[in-house]
C-alpha cells in the first residue's frame, strides 16, 4: 500500500489525525469526508463538533455534509453516491442509507455542532454562567465597542487617580518622554500589554534582573582615565572626552546608543580590541570600559525594569476598572470569556470534564474537528485541549463496520499562520502530537486548485529564498540573525508543491513600475509606492479586458493600499468589489448626513452648518432658503425626528432626502447606513456622536457583481481567483516597534516573564534569556510575513502577476521586501523599469484561451 493511500485510510477509519494541508489540497474536503464517515456509522450527531474560525467557513462544512448527503439520496444521480462511496471509503454505501441520514440531519439540524471558535466558546459559557462568574443576560461586545470600552475604562482610570501617582507612574511608563496625551498614552501600554498579561502570575514584570552600579569610585577613575588617555587621533580623544563629560552629568542614556559603546559590547564578545572605525583604543582603557559599560547596562535595565513594573500596576488596575465596567453592562469579549473558560477547565481532570459535557452540553463531545488548526492562540488551546484529550482516549476499531466510540481530526498548514496579531500560535499546531497520545501526521501538498505554472514557480520561491546575514553567538542580540535563521527554517521545511491538473495553463510574471516624476533626483518613498499602483492597474486593466470572465484578485498588505487600487481601477472604468470592510465615509453622501447629526447635537459649531447647506441635502431640507431660522428649523426637524422615532427612522428620512440627488455607488452607501443604524441597538449613551464615531470607525463591505475583487491578504484567506495581482510587494516584510515580548516555557503555557519592547540599538543590554526572547519574537515576525506571501501567492488558479518597483545596483542576499526575496530566490540582478514588458514571466500569457 502507497503512503498516500495509508493516510487516506488514518483519515477514514477515525484514527487519531492531523492533516497538514497545503494550500488548495483539499483540507475541506477531507474534514467533510471524515465528518460524513462518522455520522454514517450512526454516531448520535451531537457528539460530533467541528470547529472552524470564520461563520463562512462553518457554513461551507454543514452545506457540503447536507449536499453530498442529498445527492447520494438522489435517484437519478448515480455518480454523486459513487463519488460519495469513494469520499467516504464505504464501498457498499447504500443510497436508502444517505437518504435516511439526510433526512434526519435536515429535521434535527440543531444537533449539528458546526461552529466557529466564538460561537462554541459562548455556548460553553453560556452553559456554566455561575462556575465562570458571569452575570444573567449577558452577551459578546463586538470589535467597536469592546474598543469603546477600553477607552472609558482607561478615562475612568486617569479621572479617579491621585495626580501625583498618576504623574509618576506616566514618567515610568514613558521612561520620562513627554507625551501629549495621558489617555493615549495609558491607551497604548494597555493595547499592547492587556492580552499578553492574562492568566500570568503578578511577577511576571519583575523578570528584568538589573546589574549593580558601579562605585563612585570607579566612575570617577574612569572619567579619569579617558581625560588623560594618550592617542593621536582626534576622532579617539573627541570621542572619550564625550564619555567623559556624559558620564559625569551621569547622562548614561545619552551613552546608551552611542558606537563606541556597541563597539565595546562587539569587542567583549568576540574578545577583541575595542575600535573606533579602524582606529584601536589603547589596552590599558579596557578596565574603563568595562566601569562604562556595566554603569550604562545598569541604567538602561534599571529604567526597563521600572517602565515593566509600572505597566503590570497600570495593567493590573486596568483589569479592575473594565472587568467591573462589563459586569455592570453585562458585555464581555470574546476573549474575557475564552480566559474565563480556560483557567475553569484548568482545574480538572479528564473525568470531571467529560462529566461537565454530559451535564451541561446535553451530550459528550466524542468527536472532535478542527479546521484551521494553525490560527489557535494558547488560551483557546487551553480550552480545546480537554476535548481532544477525550477525543483521543479510545481508538478506532479497524473494523470500517464497527462503531467508533471517539475520534480526532485536525488540519491546517502553518504555512499559512497569518493571524498572529490576533494570538494564534503556529507552534501549537506542531505540540499537538506530543500534547496527545496516537495522533498520526499526514501530509497533503498537491493542489486541486492551481496550474503547475503557478505552483513551480511558489516551489521554486520558497525553496530558494536567501539569508545572508549569518546568526551565531557572536550576535545574539541582531535581529538580522534570528530574522535569516526564521528564513531558513521556512525554506528547509517548504515541501514541493504538485498539481492535480497538470494540462491546467498557467501564466506568472513580475512587471516593474515606472520611474515616478519627481524634481528631486531621488522620489520619495511615496512616489515610489504610486508608480507600483498604477503599474498595478494597468495589468489588471489588461487582464480583464483579455478575460472579462475571469476572476481577478487585487491582494494588498494593508486596508490603505486597497483603497489606493480601487480608487485607480475605478478611474479606469473597472466594475471593481471591495471586499474587507471599508468605512461608509468613502461617501459624500454618508459624510452629509453625518454633519446633520452633528449639528443638531452641537449645535453652536457652524462646522457642520456650513457642509450642510452648501449640499443637496441643505437644500432639500430648508427649500432653497440658507439663513439662520432655516438652520434651526433643521435642526428641530432633525431632533424632533431623532426624539420620537428613534435614531435608524432619523437616518432613514436624512437618506431618503439624497437618494434622488446621489449616483448607485452613493445609494448603496447610503443604505448600508441605514442599516448600520437600525443594527446598532446596544449603543446606551444616546449621544448621536457616538453614532457619528462609529460610521467612521467601522469597515463595511461594498460588495456588487464584480470579477476584479480588491481585498488585503487576510480577507483573501480561503478564497481563489483565475488571477492573482500583487501591487505591494516593497512593503518592509517586518514593522514591530513596540509591544511587549513574552518569556514562555513553551507555547502553550503562560508566560513566565513580560517586558515592554527595547531598541534593537539597546537590545545587548539584556541577558541572553530576554535576548533569547526578542529574538523568537523577530523570528516569529519574520515567518508570518512569509506566510503572508504564501497565502497571496497560492489564491492563483492559473495567473500570477507580482508588480515590484525598479531598481538598480540591486544587492543580492539583504531582502528587507517580498519583491526582494522574489528576485533574491530567482537571481534576477538589476530590475530596470519596465512597465510594458515583465522583467521575468514564465507560461502562456494567453492563459484563458
């Protein structure tokens, strides 16, 4: 038997599995077929549970059982219960058999446990309020509003704080930098700190071990020393008398990223002498430097380790303030409840969780499937984990006839994490045969949906991707380092990519963007940005006009770049979805309406007064007369409306007064806002600003029959196009700036160390554990963005087209940018502009005929 064929059988006969998937293998189709295995041997369907991470997702698996089940059922179609017969491994199937089930599952479809991540974690919850301290009536705050939240808990906080406190603890947190805005400030710490702190013990912040000063003594010695030392060279003695001077006023921070102190860190480490560019220090300095460089390494943790522990004290009281504010309105997150859950589950063992099953969840999960597996982050591991664990505690009969009594499935493909910002953890995904006894790994890398063209080419990418900067332990505090060691364990474990469809015809090239018009001889970085845009919309313009049928998929980095492309492929004419979610104020429309709301709630700022009446909505509410009594009758008009009927009937009249005066783009903007205000009942300040706020903040799609789709890459998760474009490709593969780094034992347990983020210029202060630390998490950066570019690159059916700015003198080997790593993995040298030829293309451009 092939190894293929012994996997197919792991899957089909419920063994305990894990299915990494590449990219268009089929992991849908092998969850569903497990699925249908399962609810064919007559296991009771609410002991199944598959789990997935969006509600599209969901629906897909429970329409593919119910389809496939329904055509099995069906008379006059032999091939689907053939095809059914072969999905399943059951040759014999009867189709009276896939009648009866189907049948059953259609009048019992609540027994069905198909659900998305947040959906099971609220109905966990909702079966154990009491155990998980949850208050009656309760329900998930959604994305806005748990923001809003944040921002009144951190109000309430700054208003209620003594200012003396409040004074001392901002200097900690900012390291003493003047900041404009308290709230933001305390805003930003919590973002970053919040989520990454929950379920770690109190200690976790005063995990920075900070080195003892040296003496006065010594430091005045030192000083001494570097007055008094004999070199020739000028640049020496400037550079010690700035020492000098510095360590005296114990300006230590000043020193702190200053060369000659990283150059005595280099020469420590690799038991050199300490240089200035190529001049050398006399030896009998050495003893200084060491006083200079503990006294530095001592300021520098200390005052790291002061911000820490002012951010758990900030973080802790935070947690106060916004848990009793929940409670109160009886709305709590997703990931409140996620926590709530996993330290509840944490306290028992198997027996008394399957007992939690059988008592609250109507009956036992026995039967456990998780798709996406990849994206989970530790806390939703942490309530999962139990369920696996009694999902893996009996094996499968060999018997295909023979009832199993439980089962476990999971697939993903770490390949394609790309939700890190969110928590989810790849390395789960790889923890999971050893967190489970008898769990067997299969690996799925031909694609159902891709040309070979296509896929050789992501072959040939990936399994040639360059690092040059060398990691060792001479470096380890370089980024670089760990950056190139993350690219090179992505490209030793990249497997070859084959296709399904070998006689598919595929098409991929990479065009280089004009040179932008610029007065200054070298464009700014912004211009650069434009010229790939627009080299962008060209090629897809000339796509669809060669394929009108085919579907096309605009992926970018960023919600900004989508707007960008579809401001210029609709300037070119193009019937063009923005998918993603965009706010309504894209729309002149919807901003008119908005200023109206404003003006009745403020109504001395002549601000809004003016925009509406130089509008088509002033004039349609005043009839044609613009003076002080027509504003205010408008305003009465507005407010009277907004009093008795409501804020969705006031919005609706505003819209109803400019769907004559507006195109179809403005019409269905102005209706998604009507919708919007009738969605929004759980807004309770009554305050039309906040209305007006959440317009502008939230995303709405503006979907319409369209084959050329603009979304980012994210949104593109899970979906396909004939075409692929990629206008952004120069884009830094890495942005981190700031947050807070975690020291775990593992990646799923909780961190036994935090600390705010430190400058790479910094970053050789720190031991090596919390050099260790920023390093994973450089790493961890540097995978997803090649995750990213996976995912982009594997949406394409048959054409793939990369648009990369020009450049010349290109050094190969030190790729900051996808486009970088492409031409890097590819050897292409210089990159010329070239807008109407690619600078490299491979396959047949007339793929569609």
């Amino acid at each position: 038997m092939s190894a293929v064929a012994e996997d197919r059988k792991a899957i089909l006969q419920l063994k305990p599995t894990v299915v990494r998937a590449s990219a268009g293998t089929g992991k849908t189709y092998q969850l569903t077929a497990r699925f249908l295995r399962i609810l064919l041997q007559g296991v009771p369907p609410e002991s199944v549970l598959a789990t997935t991470f969006t509600r599209k997702a969901a629906g897909e698996i429970l329409a593919r059982v119910l389809e496939a089940l329904a055509k099995a059922a069906d008379e006059k179609d032999p091939e689907s219960l053939n095809g059914l017969r072969a999905q399943v491994d059951l040759p014999t199937l009867p189709r009276a058999q896939c009648s009866r089930l189907a049948r059953d599952l259609v009048f019992d479809i609540h027994r069905l446990k198909v659900s998305t991540l947040d959906s099971l974690f609220s109905t966990l919850a909702r079966s154990l309020p009491f155990e998980l301290g949850l208050p009656a009536g309760w329900n998930l705050t959604d994305e806005i509003e748990e923001r809003w939240l944040v921002e009144s808990a951190v109000n309430d906080l700054v208003a209620s704080a003594d200012l003396t406190e409040l004074r001392s603890l901002l200097a900690m947190l900012s390291k003493g930098r003047v900041v404009r805005s308290v709230s933001n400030e305390i805003q930003r710490v919590v973002t970053d700190a919040y989520a990454i702190q929950r379920r770690c013990d109190p200690e976790v912040w005063s995990a920075v071990r900070v080195p003892r000063m040296p003496g006065t003594q010594n430091v005045e010695s030192m000083i001494t020393d570097f007055r008094a030392a004999d070199v020739p060279q000028k640049s020496l003695v400037k550079c010690l008398n700035k020492a000098a001077d510095a360590a005296e006023q114990s300006q230590w921070d000043e020193l702190a990223e200053e060369t000659l102190l990283n150059n005595i860190v280099k020469a420590r480490r690799s038991r050199t002498e300490v240089k200035f560019g190529r001049s050398k220090f006399p030896d009998q300095l050495n003893p200084s430097f060491d006083v200079l460089l503990e006294s530095v390494r001592s300021h520098v943790l200390a005052l790291l380790d002061a911000q820490n522990r002012a951010t758990g004290t900030l973080v802790e009281t935070f947690d106060q303030r916004i848990q009793q504010m929940k409670a109160a309105r009886r709305r709590f997150s997703f990931d409140d409840v996620a926590v709530r859950l996993a330290d509840y589950f944490g306290q028992f063992d198997s027996d008394r969780h399957d007992a939690i099953g059988n008592d609250r969840l109507d009956a036992p999960i026995d039967h456990l499937l998780l798709d996406e597996f990849q994206d989970t982050s530790p806390i939703q591991w942490a309530v999962l984990r139990p369920f696996a664990i009694h999902a893996t505690s009996a094996e499968s009969s060999d018997d295909d006839e023979t009832r199993t009594a439980r089962s476990f499935f999971c697939v993903g493909d770490t390949k394609q994490a790309i939700y890190g910002f969110r928590g989810g953890v790849a390395e789960i995904f790889d923890s999971v045969t050893d967190d489970l006894d008898g769990v067997r790994t299969v690996e799925q890398n031909e694609s159902y949906r891709s040309s070979p063209v296509v896929l050789d080419f992501v072959t040939d990418v990936f399994k040639n991707l360059k690092a040059s900067p060398p990691s060792g332990a001479q470096r380890d505090w370089d980024s670089d380092a760990f950056q190139a060691d993350a690219v090179r364990r992505f490209r030793e474990a990249f497997p070859p990519h084959v296709s399904a469809k070998p006689n598919l015809k595929g098409h991929v090239a990479i065009w280089a963007g004009d040179t932008p018009e610029s007065a200054d001889a070298n464009p700014k970085k912004a211009q650069w940005k434009e010229a790939c845009f627009d080299a962008a919309a060209r090629v897809v313009t000339d796509l669809h006009l060669g394929s009108p049928d085919r579907t096309i998929g605009v992926l970018t980095r960023s919600r900004r770049a989508a707007a960008e492309m579809m401001w210029r492929l609709d300037g070119r004419g193009l019937t063009v979805s923005q998918e993603g979610g965009h706010p309504l104020t894209d729309s002149a429309a919807v901003e008119l309406v908005l200023s109206a709301l404003m003006m009745v709630e403020h109504p001395g700022d002549g601000r809004w007064q003016f925009h509406l009446m130089h509008s088509p909505l002033g004039d349609a509410l005043c009839d044609g007369v613009a003076d002080d009594q027509a504003i205010e009758r408008i305003e009465n008009r507005i407010r009277q409306s907004w009093t008795d009927g409501g804020l969705a009937e006031t919005v609706f009249w505003l819209c109803d007064q400019l769907l004559d005066r507006c195109d179809a783009s403005d019409a269905l903007r102005l209706k998604q806002l009507t919708q919007l205000a009738a969605s929004q009942a759980w807004v309770e300040t009554g305050r039309l600003s906040d209305f007006v706020r959440l317009v502008r903040e939230k995303g709405v799609e503006r979907p319409q029959a369209a084959n050329v789709r603009v979304m980012t890459v994210h949104a593109s998760k899970g979906l396909e196009f004939d075409a692929v474009v990629l206008p952004d490709l120069d884009e830094p593969l890495t942005r981190r700036q700031g947050g807070c780094i975690a020291d775990a034992p593992s990646v799923t347990e909780p961190a036994t160390g935090l600390t705010r983020y430190v400058s790479k210029k910094r970053r050789h202060f720190l031991s090596q554990r919390w050099q260790a630390a920023f390093g994973r998490c450089e790493a961890g950066d540097m995978t997803e963005a090649l995750c990213l570019l996976y995912v982009a690159m594997t949406r394409a059916r048959q054409s793939l087209q990369l648009v990369v700015q020009p450049k010349e003198k290109r050094k190969s080997g030190s790729a900051k940018t996808a486009a970088g790593l492409i031409l890097d993995a590819l050897e292409l040298g210089d990159v010329p502009a070239s807008p109407e030829q690619p600078v490299f293309e491979v396959g047949n451009h007339q793929w569609w005929l």
